[in-house]
C-alpha cells in the first residue's frame, strides 16, 4: 500500500458480515480494503449445509462463501492476507496494524472478527483435541466413519452438525444439559426421525477419556440425580456455543454481557468511526443472515460517518 494513503474503510474479516460490508462500501465508492487471514467466508465454510439463507433452499457453506466473495470480487474489493495486530483509535483517522508489519489508516474501521468455540472445561478435553475432540463435524467427521460418537449440545448447531455426523457414522449419541433441544422445530423433527441418533437428556460430560492416545470413553453425569456413567465413544464433537473473538478490540470500546461489544442501531461503537458486526457484536440472535444485515448497515453507517467528516471538514 502507498505510504501515507488514508483509506476511507478498512474491514477486519472475510466472513459474511464482512463481505457484506464490502459490497456496500464498493457500491457506496468508499475507498474500501478488507483484511481476512484465512479463507473468505469465515465460519460458514465449516457448516455443511444452509437451509435458511434467503434465496437459497438448500447450498453447502463453502458453496455459500464463495458466491459471497465472488460478489465482491465482482466489485472490485481490495482483499489482504494478513492477520491484524492491534487497532488504534484515531482522531481524524484510526490505525490497524498487521502481522507483517504493515499499517493501514482509515477513518472508518469495521471488525467482523466473529466467534469461537466455548469449551466443556472438563479434563481431556484440550489434551485430546484433534484426537477424538473436535469442534467441527464437516472438518472431522470423515475420520468417525463407522464408528460412534457423541455430540455435546442443544442448539441449532448441535441438531445440524448430530445429522450430518449421522450420514457418516454408526451411532451418534446427543448429551444435552436439559430435557427439551433449544434447536429449531425443523431441525428436532429431523433429529428425533433419525435412527441413528439417540438422546441423553438431562446429562453433561464430566472428563474425556483415551485409549491408545484417542478417545475411548466420555464420563458423563445426570444433572437431576448426579447419577455417573461412563459410556464407549471413538469421539466427542462439542457444540455449546461460542464465545466473542475480541482480543483485537481497543479496551475504551464498551463491553456488554459475555463479552460482546455494544453496538448501537447503526452498529456503531462508543469510539466514533469503529463498528462492530456479526457473532462480535451483541445481538439477540446470530445467523448468517443477521452477520450480513450487519454488514450492510455498518457499511453505510461508515459512508456516512465519512461523507459528514468530509463535509464538515475535520478530515
């Protein structure tokens, strides 16, 4: 990049809340660049299949990923690849430093830097990650083919993640903290039909076990009689949620519960200029489709934020 340049809009994150935003930003003429380290689409690219992405009945996430980066290619949307380091406020422009070494100014900044994985907590569980622990059936289920396994959770991605393992393996287990799935009524039907999957409800695992250096056992308890048992498993693929990927934002942005950023209806942050979107940002529900909401209005929340500065002559 020219030293010295000033961007308009940097996007921190590909995935399709960022994407969205730099389709707007392009279709809005902001002098736009977005920052992904990994591949464009983010999460998505770990999901099997989307059914509930208006426009499309049925499509695979990475089949998803990439029309939406197709789109914004076709717009013209500068991509780096590179991880960012820090972001500093600024007054007129913010600072974002990469890994490289490189610094990008901007008078506007978007982070779409979504979520991660929340974790049981339980002993075996990080010891034996990528050994029989996964946070990811598209990623991993391939290996379980024909044996058994067991899914911790109770959400839309619990139900999904249980019914795509059900294809590929003998049996899949759910062990859900509660008596009723928080999953969609779609998605239970399916489970509930499936005759691989059975349910273990009112249980949570207590320790992961290995035998040969993989998982063998999962012990597990009963959350209404504090019964314990032990049950064969070759793996345990753990979907309880995930946790907001904050690490980059300044500390003078304004947290709300668990961590996520608050936002106001522009997705706005305290810090003039700064946006947050998508799994980052608080929210009631977080879906593809609400990340790309997101992406669209902090997009043009950022023209605008631009266009004043502009006009008013504080650039």
């Amino acid at each position: 990049m020219a030293e010295n340049r000033i961007f308009d809009l940097v996007i921190i994150g590909g995935g399709p809340g960022g994407l969205s935003a730099g389709i707007y930003a392009q279709r809005a003429s902001l002098d736009t660049v977005l920052v992904e380290k990994g591949a464009p689409g983010g999460q998505i690219n770990l999901t099997d299949e989307v059914e509930n992405y208006p426009g499309f009945e049925h499509l695979s996430g990475p089949e998803l990923a990439m029309k939406m980066n197709q789109h914004a290619e076709s717009l013209g949307l500068p991509v780096i690849s590179d991880e960012v380091a820090a972001i500093e406020p600024g007054d007129p422009a913010h600072t974002v430093k990469l890994v490289s070494g490189e610094s990008l100014q901007s008078y506007a900044v978007i982070i779409a830097t979504g979520g991660y994985p929340r974790k049981l907590g339980i002993p075996g569980e990080n010891e034996l990650y990528g050994k029989g622990v996964s946070f990811c059936a598209t990623c991993d289920g391939f290996f379980f083919r024909g044996k058994t396994v067991l899914v911790v959770g109770g959400g839309d991605t619990a139900a999904e993640e249980a019914l795509y393992l059900a294809k590929i393996t003998k049996k899949v287990y759910i062990a859900h903290r509660r008596d009723a799935l928080r999953a969609s009524p779609i998605l239970q039907k399916r489970v509930f039909d499936n005759e691989k999957i059975e349910m273990l409800w009112n249980t949570v695992p207590t320790a992961i076990h290995a035998e040969n250096g993989s998982v063998s056992r999962i012990s597990l308890k009963d959350t209404q009689t504090d019964a314990a048992s032990d049950l064969a498993v070759d793996g345990v693929f753990i979907f309880i949620g995930y946790l907001p990927n904050a690490q980059l934002v300044p500390d003078a942005i304004v947290r709300a519960a668990g961590g996520y950023i608050a936002t106001n209806n522009r997705c706005e942050t305290n810090i003039p200029g700064i946006y947050a979107i998508g799994d980052l940002a608080e929210k009631f529900a977080r879906q593809i489709v609400t990340a790309a909401a997101d992406g669209c209005t902090a997009a043009l929340a950022a023209s605008h934020h631009v266009e004043m500065k502009k006009a008013t002559g504080t650039l």
